[in-house]
C-alpha cells in the first residue's frame, strides 16, 4: 500500500507545478495529504461528493475529484478554486495520483513474488506464471546479494539502498528480516561475478557515506533461471554467516571464496569436538602461547616456506625450526609436511567455528 508520505511528497510537487492548493482525503473521510491547512471543514462534503454518481464536481468554490484504484473509490481529491483551468489541473493531478497507486501496487506485487522466491514458497508451475504476470524475465542470469549492518531497520538501510540503486528496473531490492537487506541483481550479456563484486563495493561505499560503517556484502553465485534465484540466495546466507567466522576481516565476501570453510560450517558440534580431541588430545589450539600462534599463522601464510617466514618473524631459520619442532613433539604434527600442515589447519579452523557458535549457544 502506498504510504501517505509518498502522497504528500507527490501533491507538494504538483503544488508546486501548477501554483494551486491540494487535498486527498481518503473513503473513510481522513485527510491524507494536504498543501494547505483548514482543509477539515470540507470533510462532509466530501463525504457526501463519494456518494454521489459524479467523477468530479464543483463543492463550495473547489473542484472535487475522485481518484480509484482499479475502479475502486480510493481518494477524493480537493483542488482549491474553481474554473476551466483549475478544471483541467484537477483532472492532471487525480490521473497522476491513479496511476502513482497503479505503479505502487505492481511494485508491492513484485515485491512479494520475489520474497517468495527467496524463501522457496513458491511451487515451480506458480514461479513461471506469476513471473510472466508480472512481466519477469524467467532466463535471465542472477545473483543474490544480502547487505547486512546493525539496527539495518532503524538506520532505514532498506530505503538507502533502494534510492540509490533501484536504477535499473530489472534488479531487485527488498526485505525479509529486520537485519538485512536483500539485492537480486540481473546480469547483462558479457557480465560476470566481477560486475557483483563492484557493485557490493559501490553498495558499501554509498552506505558509509550516509553514516553506516559496519555493512557487509556477501554474494552467491550466478543463476540462468529464476527457479534458481532461491539457491543463489541460499549461498549469499551461508557465505555471510561463513565469512563472520574465517574471514572476519573481510567486508565483502562471495560464496565461490568460502573454500573449506563452507564445509566446516555445516558440521554437527559434537562432532566437531570429537575431532579436536584426536588431533590435540586434552589440549586445544587456545592453549598455544601467543608466540606459538603467531609463528602457526605467518607459516601458513608464507605457504609452509620456512626461509620466508623467518624473515617476516625477524628470527634466524634455526630459531623457527626449532619452534616448529618443539610444536611437532606437543601435537605429533610437523607443520613442514603438507599432510600434517592440512590438517592442523583445518583444526585451527574448526576450533574457530565451535567458539563461534558457542558464543550464540548453539
């Protein structure tokens, strides 16, 4: 339904065209919007004007319109004066407010078609027919987009991103908690998950220029059909909630990055600690003193190259063997052979996601 301030914004600036005063008052004899104030007193007029079989009148200096919605009274519109002209303005102003309901109802049914879409309440036969009602290209390549920040409702992020993106018509822009706000973006001949990717920066940039500093972006793959669109939606959930726990650093993350991590997240817990246990016995990577840590860490990122690492560390290469080799009698894994190295970081991987999780208790 349209608001009553899309309303007063629209008749401000048709006051503002036509140099005249305006009022809807909608069937139940309210005054919606208006330019000017005192308008209370025509109210039963008004009321009286609904009733009648006339689509415009002459009431007490004014002319008197009404305004449907597919042949359903949905306003009366006051335009102050009388005469040819304020005549001709009214029947402007009344078509204009028709057709703004008309675009608003079509959007709202868009709307809901694609969070059912999203959220796969939609049997196959009813995704294709409603699509082609509303006038949705059935193969075009998509991808889902989930922007998330904190208090998303009370910073309006919903409306700033639609105001800023809603460009092109064929994207899709909406809601289906409180936390996050939702892009399906169609993609053009010739573009890929690269043209995603720059628009969940604009999208970001654009936010953190309205105030908003703590979004994230994640993304799921492209899709050809709209039936898919719920998968790909599926993937940008997973890639956010992925993306919190192994790269917290990062701001935007896209579902084909998640690597392991992707399939850790969907690990039972219990066995999840069953395997920490075989790998470290009693003891947990937590344990580890921070120079431990750190030296884990810079190995891993110099891809196990100890020349490298010692380096980074500014430390002498026997200094981080031994290290690594007072690490290997601890936990029977020598970090310089890439099985063992896999595997511990895989459970240094998993340790982050139960603490994750444990921290939400699950």
């Amino acid at each position: 339904m349209i608001s009553n301030q899309i309303l007063q914004s629209t008749i401000d600036g048709l006051k503002a065209i036509a140099r005249v005063e305006l009022c809807l008052v909608d069937v139940d004899g309210k005054i919606v919007a208006s330019t000017v104030e005192g308008m209370e007193k025509y109210l039963q007029p008004v009321r009286f004007f609904g009733e009648s079989p006339a689509e415009s009148q002459e009431v007490q200096g004014n002319q008197f319109f009404k305004v449907y919605d597919e042949q359903q009274l949905e306003y009366i519109l006051i335009v102050a004066g009388a005469g040819e002209n304020i005549y001709m303005i009214g029947k402007m102003v009344a078509f204009q407010v028709q057709n703004l309901l008309v675009a608003y109802k079509e959007r709202f049914d868009k709307d809901n078609f694609i969070k059912n879409l999203l959220l796969d309440n939609l049997l196959l036969v009813d995704i294709y027919s409603r699509a082609k009602k509303l006038h949705i290209q059935a193969d075009a390549d998509r991808a889902v987009m989930i922007i998330e920040c904190d208090n998303a409702k009370e910073n309006n992020v919903l409306e700033l991103v639609r105001v800023g993106f809603s460009g092109n018509s064929k994207d899709f822009i909406t809601a289906v908690d409180e936390n996050s706000v939702i892009v399906v973006k169609e993609l053009a001949d010739g573009e890929n998950s690269r043209e995603i990717d720059r628009m969940a920066a604009a999208i970001r940039a654009y936010l953190e220029n309205e105030g908003i500093t703590d979004s994230r972006v994640s993304f799921g793959t492209v899709v050809k059909e709209i039936k898919e669109v719920s998968r790909s939606y599926k993937e940008a959930k997973m890639a956010m909630d992925v993306g919190k726990i192994f790269f917290d650093e990062r701001a935007i993350i896209a579902y084909s990055e998640l690597g392991i991590g992707c399939l850790i997240y969907q690990l039972p817990i219990p066995l999840c600690k069953m395997f920490i246990r075989e790998i470290f016995g009693g003891k947990s990577p937590d344990d580890f003193d921070e120079e431990t840590l750190m030296t884990i860490n810079k190995f891993f990122e110099n891809s196990l190259n100890v020349s490298e690492t010692s380096r980074q560390l500014f430390i002498h290469r026997n200094t981080l063997v031994y290290r690594l080799d007072k690490l290997q009698k601890s936990t029977g894994l020598d970090l310089r052979v890439f099985e063992d190295a896999i595997t511990f970081k895989i459970a240094l991987m998993v340790v982050k996601y139960m603490k994750y999780m444990e921290s939400f208790d699950y």
